[in-house]
C-alpha cells in the first residue's frame, strides 16, 4: 500500500512561501485566492522518471523549471514572462519543449485574428532556447496543429505541420532539435484533417475532411504513396483517428460503422471505437467496457494502453497493458474516494503524476513505486487550504418534460446543512460540454462569498450519451434553458435556497444562458452576468462563415443544429436572440468581454450593452484588455471575478431577505 506524505524537496522558483496544505487557517481566503491562475501550470516527469518540468506562477508572471527529484536540484530556471503556455512536454531526457499561444492576425496573408500557436525547444544541456520552424523557407514559425515527440532509431524527434506562405501546403516537419528548422517530410494541405506517426517517426495514416461536401476519408500506406480504404459522407460529426493502436502497425478509428457494430447509448456521436490494421485495412472494434471521453498511449512506444471516462465522481480509467493495471489499480487503493487524474509518467511506468482535488483545491502528487510513497509536489491554490474548500454535492432532478438533469451543488465552506440560502447557477460553457466532480474556482470563488451555487449538465450536455446530447439539438434558448430554471425549482422545493434570491452567471454559451435567463426565462433570476457570451445567434452564425470564407462549412453547420436554424442565415434565430429581446429584461445584468476572444467576438457583447441602453435598461460592461476567450491572463480572469462578485453582492446580497417567490 502507497503511503502518501508530505514532500520535502523544494519546488519554487519564486520568493514565495507556499502554505502547507495541512495548515489551519480559519479566515474566509480572499477573492484573489480565487481568481488567480494556478500556481502550477503545467507538470510533466521525464522519460526517466528523475526529472520534473513544471510551469509555475506569480501573479501575471510565468517560469519554466525543472528539478532533479531526488535531489531537488534546479537543474533550469528562468522566467518565461507572460506566455501562455499551453503544454509542456519532454524531447527525450535533455530537452523540454514548450507550446505557447498569442491572439493575433497576419493581414498579410490573410490570417484572421486568431490564436496562434507557438513551440519552443529547450536544451537543458546548453540552457539554450530555440523556435520551432525557425529559418525554414517560406514556412511560418507556427504550429498548425499538435507537435508529436517520437523516439526513433535516430535518437529523439518531433515533428509537427507548418504552413508553406507560397504555395499553401500544410507538410508535416521533421525538425532539427538544435536550430529549431523544419525539414518537410511528408506532405499534406487544408484536407488533411489528420494523421498517425508510428514509434519511429513514420506516417502511416492519413484523414482527409472536404469542408463543402463533408466528405471524410481515411488513407493507408501503399507502397510509397497512400491509398484511400474508407470514406463516409460526415456533414456535422467527423470519424477521428486517434493514434496507434495496441500494436505498431495498427490505429486507432473513432467512427460510425453499422455494418461492423451496432452503436451504444453512451457513445454520443454514434462512434465506435475500432483498431485498424493499416496493411490489411482490418477493422475490429476495441473490448473497452464503457465508451471511453479519451485514450491513454504509452510514453515511451505510444501504443495504446487504456483510456477514461467522465463519470459523476471524476474520472475513472480502464487499462488493458498488465503493468499500467496493476500500477493504476495500487494508486486507487491508495487515495480512495479521491479520483486521482494520471497527468504523466515515466517510461517505466514506476514513477506515475497524479492531480487530485475531491475536497481540496488541487494538489499534484508523485507516486513512487520503487520507493512505495507518494510526495506532494505541486499545489494547484496554494492559499486555500482544505478546510475552506465548500461541498460538491452531486445531484439529480426532473426537467420539467420529465428528463433527468444530473449535475452538481457546490455549499459554502463549512456548512453540511443547507437551508434558505442564495443561488448562483453558474451554466458551462460548449454547449456540448459538461461540468465536472471536483475543485471549480469559479463555483468555489462563489461559494466562498455564502451563495450556493448550481452547476446543472442540462441536456446538450456531453458525458450523458447520445440520446441526452440530441435533446439539446434546436434547444438553445428553450428546455436546454428550463433545465437550469428547474433545477432552481428544485432546490427551492427541498428548501435548500430561497427561490427569491437566485441569479444567473455564465461564460461562453453559459454568458448566452445568461443574457437567455433575463429575456426568455426571466422568472427565476433577479440578475445576470455574462461572460464572453454570444447576444445574437444569427449574427454570430454568419461572423463564422465570413471568419472560414464559407457560408457552407462544418462549423456553420453545427451551430444550425444545436441552436435549431433550418438554413444559414434562419431569420428564426432572432427569437432566441438576447440582443433583439432587449426590451423584455427587467432585472440588472453584467456584461465582461475579452477584447482578444476570437472565439466569440467583443461585439456580441457591445451588441447586447448597446440595445439595452436604447430600450433603457440596467446594463454594466467591462471589456477585459488582452484578454481571450478562456481567461487565460491571471489580472483580468481575477478582474472578472471581483467584478462579478461585486455585482452579485449589490444585486443579490447574501444577508438579503426574500423579497417574493419564484413562479
């Protein structure tokens, strides 16, 4: 049995003093507590299990460093600035690489603003850093698309895809770890949806997607060349292809196949998952128990080994290669009740990364199994120790058709018997998306001030199989928005919050819910702030075909179907518009935008201010500078959240008495 203690090797760049998370410390933390990023960024063991890369953080300030563990040795340190790191990853046992991203556009080319992705190689040895696709002609120095690291039989690669300026092509690079030069190695265009490396660096499987026709191929090796072996016609859901398989010469395929096996109720999409054998062009379906959200490869060979599943607890994970079943199996018994998250491990498989937070704000564990223990060696919130860290209590109600909703009561720190209390809902993002068991900083952040807050996974939600996400389709605005006023009932109805003092926060299509809570379904709310979200369905639909240059497109196309359009450009969307029911809110509401959301532009938001003080409504907008679409920037995400609590606290205070009942 592992034995988890405390860590005594020293993993802090800064002059910052961690607090223990064993401390005692009674006052409520403070809302920067909250709002802050994450200590730690980013962590990952090197193939030898002996060394550590992490991201860690101050404030708006970010640093690379990597320690011998044994030791606790910095082996690097230096500060990265305000990067935002995206991954980390390690090249072998003397190098790191990291991929960080910008908001920008290159008008030149015709790039959009957008975010831009960037890869940056660390030599341990020589303390030197180099670009990714540095000096290679006529290719811009971005990644388009992941980076993958392989182990070849000429040491240590990687590769990724680059964009040739000239001629348009999107090859994939082989790139020269010293001096950060792509060496095009197989080449590829905007079809080329993906593809598979085996261990030694080679491709041997190509997807391609036509945007127009929505047709998807699959290409195996033929000689020299590619041969197409399957295609199927994918308007809105895409087959996938997700790495090797179990073996090295076969692949993993995400896909609809009726004529191979039938499709289960927890598959979302009507996927199967099936191996393929890239020389035979063989499918069979994988002996996996329960449809699985991802796949788990080795680190050092990349074939595959198990996967996991999002269930109401966190996580849960099912192996199939002997030693990772027996390691993971030993973890569980280890931290039960906990739903440990693999982050990284060695090649061995003896040093395993583990992220645990049921209760806790997030603590970064090494198991050990030479050594049978398991140190604390990260801290996700630093400042909030155990003790303040609310409930998160699962829960199931009926939607008013009679769909049961399953999603999660986050409690003030400290309390066990809820009675009469304020209501936050708090909707995610996506739609298709879903919240999960475990430490939410924003639900926290909340809880914290004395609001109980709902975190409903209404239908359209992912993780409830296929059935509950097709009840979201056409229900933007309507049952995908009852789902969360129902849920208020409930909780009313159980007495646990006093149905006069709810309001509604969100971001993404949640900062949608929002705006939807004040004019479609303003019943149950008395405020309602909005994060990033969309104010004008028809308008945002057509900014999105302008933004591809295709009114015809995948991405067009996904959003007519959940929010219910019959063609581009359905003048039906109106109706479920916020900013076109400007005139029917009645209740204060709280606009914050990302200046540099490419995702869901700052106008969506200007929009709705804009028709609110014309139809003379209460409105409030902060526009966050440099800010982008997932609150990445530690000083504005925590601007957001003062600004949010603020706005709650005058408009739904917690000592507030009950004013009149809900409908």
């Amino acid at each position: 049995m592992l034995g988890p203690r405390t860590a005594a090797m020293a993993l802090v760049v800064f002059a910052v003093v961690s607090l223990s998370t064993g401390a005692v410390r009674a006052q409520t933390p403070p809302i920067e507590a909250y709002g802050a990023v994450p200590a730690i960024d980013s962590m990952t063991l090197s193939p030898s299990g002996e060394l550590i890369a992490r991201i860690e953080v101050v404030n708006e300030t970010r640093a690379l460093a990597v320690t011998r563990i044994a030791t606790g040795q910095h082996i690097f340190a230096a500060s990265i600035g305000d990067a935002k790191v995206r991954d980390l990853s390690w090249i072998g046992e003397g190098r790191v690489l990291i991929v960080t991203s910008q908001t920008q556009s290159i008008y030149d080319l015709g790039v959009p603003r957008t975010e831009l992705f960037y890869g940056m190689i660390l030599d341990l040895e020589t303390k030197s850093l180099v670009q990714v696709l540095r000096q290679t002609p006529d290719v811009l120095a971005t990644l388009y698309g992941p980076a993958s690291v392989r182990r070849t039989a000429q040491g240590e690669a990687l590769f990724t895809r680059g964009v040739n300026v000239i001629n348009g092509q999107i090859n994939l690079h082989r790139i020269n770890l010293e001096t950060g030069r792509g060496r095009s190695i197989e080449s590829m265009d905007r079809d080329t949806d993906d593809y598979v490396l085996n261990t030694d660096g080679e491709v041997i499987a190509i997807a391609e997607y036509l945007e127009r026709s929505g047709r998807w191929s699959l290409h195996l090796p033929n000689g020299r060349g590619f041969r197409e072996t399957w295609a199927v016609d994918a308007l809105v859901d895409t087959p996938t292809i997700i790495g090797m398989g179990r073996s090295p010469r076969t692949i993993v395929v995400s896909a609809e196949r009726p004529d191979l096996a039938s499709a289960e109720a927890e598959s979302e999409d009507g996927f199967l998952l099936f191996e393929v054998n890239v020389d035979t062009g063989e499918w069979i379906r994988l002996p996996f128990e329960h449809h699985p959200d991802f796949l788990v490869h080795h680190p050092e060979s990349r074939l595959l080994i198990g996967a996991g599943r999002t269930e109401e607890d966190g996580v849960r994970y099912e192996f199939s290669e002997p030693t990772a079943v027996r390691r993971w199996s030993a973890i569980e018994r280890a931290f039960p009740g906990k739903r440990p998250r693999l982050v990284s491990w060695s090649d061995s498989l003896k040093q395993v990364l583990v992220f645990i937070d049921a209760g806790e704000s997030g603590l970064y564990r090494l198991v050990d199994f030479n050594t049978g223990v398991a140190d604390v060696v990260g801290v996700a919130y630093p400042t909030i120790p155990t003790e303040q860290v609310g409930v998160v209590r699962p829960i199931r109600y009926a939607a008013a058709d009679g769909l049961e909703i399953d999603g999660y009561l986050t409690l003030p720190p400290g309390m066990e018997t809820p009675v009469n209390l304020p209501l936050v809902v708090l909707a995610h993002g996506g739609p298709a998306s879903r919240d999960v068991a475990g430490f939410d900083w924003w639900a926290q952040a909340l809880a914290s001030r004395g609001y109980a807050v709902l975190q409903a996974n209404f239908r359209g939600s992912t993780g409830y199989g296929r059935a509950f996400l097709e009840a979201g389709y056409g229900e933007w605005g309507r049952k995908m928005q009852t789902d969360l006023s129902d849920g208020v009932r409930w909780l009313a109805g159980e007495g646990i919050i006093d149905p006069a003092r709810v309001c509604i926060v969100g971001a993404s299509y949640g900062g949608y819910a929002a705006m939807a809570g004040l004019t479609l379904d303003k019943s149950a709310y008395r405020c309602g702030v909005s994060v990033n979200g969309v104010s004008d369905l028809r308008r945002m639909v057509k900014q999105e075909a302008w933004r591809l240059g295709e009114q015809n497109n995948q991405t067009v196309r996904y959003w007519n179907r959940f929010m219910g359009a019959a063609r581009f450009n359905d003048r039906a969307l109106d109706a479920l518009s916020p900013a076109l029911l400007a005139d029917q809110v009645d209740s204060p509401l709280l606009l914050i935008h990302g200046k540099d959301d490419t995702i869901v532009p700052i106008e969506q938001s200007r929009f709705m201010a804009a028709a609110l003080r014309r139809a003379g409504k209460p409105v409030e907008m902060v526009e966050l500078p440099g800010e982008d679409h997932w609150l990445s920037r530690a000083d504005t995400r925590l601007q957001m959240l003062r600004e949010t609590v603020r706005f709650l606290e005058a408009h739904n205070p917690v000592g507030s008495s009950p004013s009149a009942p809900m409908p």
